[in-house]
C-alpha cells in the first residue's frame, strides 16, 4: 500500500499547523510548497489590488515559481493531500503550480483549506486542470484548530 504525503502552502503559519496535525494523525510524509519569492505581508493584503496576491490571484494562468529541487516523487504516494489558506474563494495559484510539478497520473488528490469564514468556494473546478490524469476529490476547509481526530476521521472518509 502507498504511503500518504500531505503538502501545504502556508502563508501564515496557521495551514502549516493543519497540515502537520494532519500528517501526525495519519501517518503520512509532509511537504511544504514553497514559492521562490516568498510572500510578505504587503504581498498579501487582499484590500489592495495592487498587492502581489490580488495580482496572482485576477489571472488565472499565472503560476508563481516554486522551488523544485526538492520535490517529492509522486509515484511513492497513493493519496496527496494538499493543503492552503483560501484567497478569493479558491486555492493559492502557487499551489496549482506545485500540481503542475508533478506526475499525477492515478494518484488520489484531496485538498484541504484554512479560512476565517470563506468555505471552498470554486476551490475545486480552478484546480482540476492542474490535476491532469488524477482523481480530484471535492476536499474541505477546517478552522484552525480542527483536531488530529476530526482530521483522522475525515482523512479515513475520502
């Protein structure tokens, strides 16, 4: 049976959290996606347009460069969980770069979300192109402080 990875991007730190509970509670490898810029706090004030994230985020064919030289072998893995913070209701562009970076053919792709209050919105349909040849599951947004048995229990069900 193939092993579990569970990447995230975190921006903050609070998906980070989630992620490793995650990773804890299901015994699975973790990877952290990590664009080669990092964002900063400017970067990400969603109230400014010209911000780099309000920028990323209005052009949905733009893929933040992200570090590749440790990328993981997607052929050790079953199922990839993946894990980020919700920007104008769907996922990071950064994180449908880090699934372009990858062979997912016949891998199980589950993501996962942080948010104050926004749930996964178009989260699904904006990543199914990045998925190519993987099955995409429809995924949830937890709070910050899901528990390692909520994050079980849920993992085990999809």
């Amino acid at each position: 049976m193939k092993k579990d990875l569970v990447a995230y991007f975190s921006a903050s730190g609070v998906t980070k959290r989630l992620a490793e509970r995650l990773a804890s509670a299901i015994d699975a490898d973790v990877y952290e996606i990590r664009p080669v810029t990092p964002y900063s706090e400017r970067d990400l004030d969603w109230t400014d347009p010209a911000s780099r994230s309000s920028i990323e985020m209005k052009d949905k064919c733009y893929r933040p460069p992200i570090i590749v030289s440790d990328l993981p072998d997607a052929a050790s893995y079953g199922r990839i969980f993946v894990g980020f913070p919700i920007w104008w209701y769907v996922a990071p562009t950064v994180v449908n770069t880090f699934l372009e970076s990858l062979d997912l053919n016949g891998k199980t792709v589950i993501p996962f979300a942080t948010s104050g209050s926004s749930g996964m919105g178009d989260t699904v349909k904006e990543l199914i192109p990045s998925a190519k040849g993987a099955t995409l599951k429809q995924g949830k947004r937890f709070p910050a402080k899901a528990s390692e048995a909520e994050l079980k229990s849920w993992a085990e069900s999809v």
